[in-house]
C-alpha cells in the first residue's frame, strides 16, 4: 500500500497488459490534483501517470475522469498536446475506485502565475503561448474528432449556473452570502450567444506541462470539465488570474505587470479575439462574474471534501475556504456588467 494505492494488485494489472514485466511497483503521489488523487507510478517498464477518482460519498456527476480519458485519447493525433493514453479500468475491485493510466511528461508544471525567478521575455513567451494553446482548442472541430456528441452545445452558460448551484446547494456547509447573489444573479443576465466549441473547463497555468527549457506547452491536463460549450466562457475562465490578487491564489491582480512582462487583461484578450475571430469584450464582465462564481462552486466542493476527509490534497480545507473572497469579487464584476 502507498498513500491509499493498493500496488498488488495494481502491479498485476499493469503486467497484464504489458506495461510491466514484473508485478513491483512503488508509487508516489503527484502535487495538484484537488480533485481526483494522482500517482506517479515506476515499472521494470517505465514511469507512468495514474489518475483515479476518489473514495467515499461523491456529489453527482463529479470527478469524470472517463470523460477525461475520452478526449485526452480523441485530441492525442491534433495541434493540442496531451498525454498517450495507455489504459483505463472501470473494474473497482482492483483499485477501489475506476482510474486510468497514462504517459508520464518529463516538463515544468509551473504554479505561481507571476512567474518568479523567471527572465521577463520568457514571461512574456509562456503567456503567449498559454493564449496560443487554448485558441487552437477552440478552433477544432469536435465532430471531426468524434466527440459530436461529446456535450450539449446550446445553453452551455445556462446549463453550468445550474448546474453548480444544484451543487452547491447539496453540499452540507453553509454558503456564502456572495455565492447565493450570484446564483440568483446570473440565470438573468446570461448573454444570446450561439458560438460552441470543445471547452476544458479548467484552463490554467498549473494544469500546462512546459517544455523542461523551451516555452512551449507539452501537455494540457485535467480534462474532467471538458465538454461543447461556450469558447469565450471557457477563455474568460483562464483570465480569471488577472482579477484575482496575487495574495491570495493563484492571481496576479495588483502586480506591476509591465516590469514582470506579462500582458495585460485587455491585451491578453485582444489577442485571442484576434487570433480566433472571437469578440471578448461585449460580455466580457459577464463572463468573469460566471467564472468566478464557478470558481467559488467548485472549491465550496473541495471545502466539503475536505470536512468529510474526501479531499485529494493536503490543503484542501486552505483552498475550499476561498470560495467566499473569490464569491465577493464576482459579484463586483457582475456590479460592471452592463
């Protein structure tokens, strides 16, 4: 047994389907992850990544990692990097719960997005190639892949507001005053638009694998979220940082983000406009008030894993207790909108 992980019976797994000769495995678990624990498991074979969903009590529809296994495989032959697939188990006796493995990426996972220690040029060059990668995305063609069927493409906006606030109103701890605003808030003000695409859902700098020196991205990662939805939803998403300050997670609002060399908000977003022909600025307030709302959901989940000792990582209940800052400043942007 390692951190949870039953290797026994996972050694011979993997060696009956060739990805060991021998049943001896050891195995680590892998920072990030809030979601779904992942490990980084060593054969006589090689080195591999194993992503399962988590024990106890799930909220529905959580922690898709088929979902995940399905695109990563559909989108390995296109201009989007991801990680070969190499098996998937939907047998719990083995693991205790459905996972699947994969290619291990030898590359930078880079967490803090003001980018420390970090020539400024280089900042500059992961920026754009972040805003590089998830323009190419939203350019494909999901029936091309496959994956026509793949999620709903209409009401993709509606269809998520209801879905975390369904959510959210199931998990057993309170909610913010902020987030139930904000759940009343967006089912009105949700924008006509009929523009659909495969979407991530969770697009951000830590769920990237860089080049171990170059700034090109080797691997895009979690793909639980994934679905057909709004491109410009799912950009506003990864944008989120900019309004986020840098204190408190995973932002860069409030930095000198010219000395660091990294763009702008508004730069940013012309940039993918007009990269993907895509108009960022009609809804744009709209969008980040969806976001952030969306953002608070999922850690309000995280904060319930971690008060049921579900959670995947260490500091699960740090995380989930920003839901309510990241809530508050969604409802300032929904005050701008319009």
């Amino acid at each position: 047994m390692s951190q949870g992980l039953p290797l026994a019976p996972l050694g011979a797994w993997l060696a009956e389907r060739g990805l060991a000769d021998a049943p001896v495995v050891t195995a680590m678990p892998l920072a990030g992850g809030q979601s779904n624990p992942t490990f980084r498991v060593t054969t006589d074979r090689g080195v591999y990544v194993l992503r399962k969903k988590p024990a106890g009590a799930l909220l529905p529809s959580a922690h898709a990692i088929d979902r995940e296994y399905r695109i990563m495989r559909a989108l390995h032959a296109t201009a989007i990097p991801v990680p070969a697939m190499l098996a998937w188990c939907d047998d719990a006796s083995v693991l205790g719960t459905p996972f699947y493995v994969m290619e291990f990426l030898a590359g930078r996972v880079l967490v803090d997005p003001s980018l420390p220690s970090m020539p400024r040029d280089e900042r500059r060059a992961i920026y754009a190639e972040m805003n590089r990668t998830i323009g190419l995305l939203h350019g494909l063609d999901p029936v091309d892949l496959g994956l026509g069927d793949y999620g709903k493409p209409a009401d993709y906006v509606a269809r998520q507001v209801a879905r975390w606030s369904r959510q959210s109103g199931q998990a057993r701890l309170p909610l913010p005053a902020a987030m139930r605003r904000l759940m009343e808030w967006l089912p009105e003000h949700i924008p006509a638009t009929a523009s659909s695409a495969l979407v991530h859902g969770d697009y951000r700098l830590d769920n990237l694998v860089f080049h171990p020196t170059e700034p090109r991205v080797i691997g895009v990662l979690d793909w639980e979220l994934s679905t057909l939805g709004d491109p410009l939803a799912d950009f506003a998403y990864h944008c989120m940082s900019w309004r986020i300050p840098a204190q408190l997670w995973r932002g860069i609002g409030g930095l000198d983000l010219g000395a660091l060399g990294i763009p702008g908000e508004s730069e940013y977003a012309s940039v993918y406009s007009k990269a993907t022909g895509r108009d960022t600025a009609e809804h744009w307030e709209f969008y980040m008030t969806y976001n952030l709302f969306r953002m608070a959901a999922i850690l309000h989940g995280i904060a319930q894993r971690a008060a049921d000792g579900t959670a995947a990582a260490v500091d699960a209940a740090d995380t989930g207790a920003k839901a309510e800052l990241l809530a508050e400043i969604g409802w300032q942007s929904a005050l701008r909108y319009g």
